[in-house]
C-alpha cells in the first residue's frame, strides 16, 4: 500500500481525538442509471454469454453515509452530483443523526471541498487521500449494490430506484450484514481510541 494511504489509516485514531468526535461515518456518491453494467456471468462451455444491452443514458445519483461500527446509513436519491446536492445530503445527515459530535470521511472531489458548503454544526469532514477508494467503507457496500444491479434493464428511471431500494432493503434491515461489509479492522481500532469521557 502507497505510504500516504498508511499514513492516512495510521493517523485516523490522532484525527477523531483531535476533532473530539463521538461518531464516524464514511459516505460517497454512486452513480446508477439505465445504461446497463455488465458483470460475469456463468453459461455453457463455447457459448457466448446472453448478454442484454441498453445504452439509455439516464441516471440518477446514490449518496449513502455508512457507520460501519454500528450498521447505521443513511440513503438518499438525488439527481446530480454537485454542491446542491451535497449540501441537502449533509442536511439530511445531520437531522438523521441529530445533537453529535460526527466525523464524516470522505474524497476530495469538488462537490466535496467547495468553499461556498456550509457544513452543518458539529459535523467534521474528513478527506481521504486521493485514489484510495479502498480505504472508504462505504465504496465495499456500492460494490455490494452494483453485483445486484448488473446485467439487468430497466425501462425508466423510477422502475430503477424501485430496484435499488430493494437492493439496499436488507442492509436497512438487518444492519449486521452492513458491519460485516464495512468495519474495517483498523477502522474499528480507530474508534475504540476515542476517550468515552
């Protein structure tokens, strides 16, 4: 692993103490839409794959927090990725996780870091280094979600925001199967540093 993505999990137990958080969260951005993703698939040997394809290029974007300590989350369907967005996303946050101190670790892409968000009271951003998708909790359940999603057509947007908030339904449901995806070893090392005082 590059030595700023070490540095950056070595650091995270410094950072919450630091910034005298209560709660971690990890969120990012999918992009889903009508264009279909294609995934492996199983069929006889010499033959071809019954692929299906739909090149509609409509799509709509999944903004989802995860705390993977606790299998919480936070799910919200918005139409661009852009400050706008972001900003009703951190809104939605902080009413859904009212009166605590949270951490929120996430990229650097400019909807992220624009000068003109106004972070909500009490929510701390936290900036992963650039490239590493792998050390965000929250990219291991998208991949969850786009295994399900793939090599399927929808006829319309709304049919695939039905699909995908059953998709989503079980980790809602039984939070455990989110813990397993997303509380990386030394993301939970992390958090038992924080003082309970």
């Amino acid at each position: 692993m590059p030595p700023l993505r070490r540095r950056s999990k070595k650091e995270l137990p410094a950072t919450l103490r630091d910034k005298h958080l209560t709660r971690l969260f990890a969120m990012d951005e999918a992009r889903v839409g009508l264009k279909i993703q294609h995934r492996r698939r199983w069929c006889p040997l010499g033959q071809r794959p019954p692929w299906t394809h739909a090149d509609r290029y409509e799509w709509l974007w999944l903004y989802a927090a995860v705390e993977p300590l606790s299998g919480e989350c936070l799910v919200l369907y918005l139409p661009h990725t852009d400050r706008a967005c972001f900003q009703a996303f951190l809104q939605a946050l902080r009413q859904a996780v009212p009166g605590q101190r949270l951490g929120l670790v996430m990229d650097g892409s400019g909807g992220h870091t624009c000068h003109k968000i106004r972070w909500p009271k009490d929510i701390e951003p936290i900036r992963l280094p650039p490239y590493s998708p792998e050390l965000n909790p929250a990219e291991r359940w998208f991949q969850e979600v786009r295994k399900a999603l793939a090599n399927k057509v929808f006829e319309t947007l709304s049919a695939l925001e039905d699909a995908l908030t059953e998709t989503l339904r079980p980790f809602w449901e039984t939070p455990e199967t989110l813990m397993t995806l997303t509380a990386y070893p030394w993301w939970r090392d992390a958090i038992a540093s924080i003082p309970t005082s």
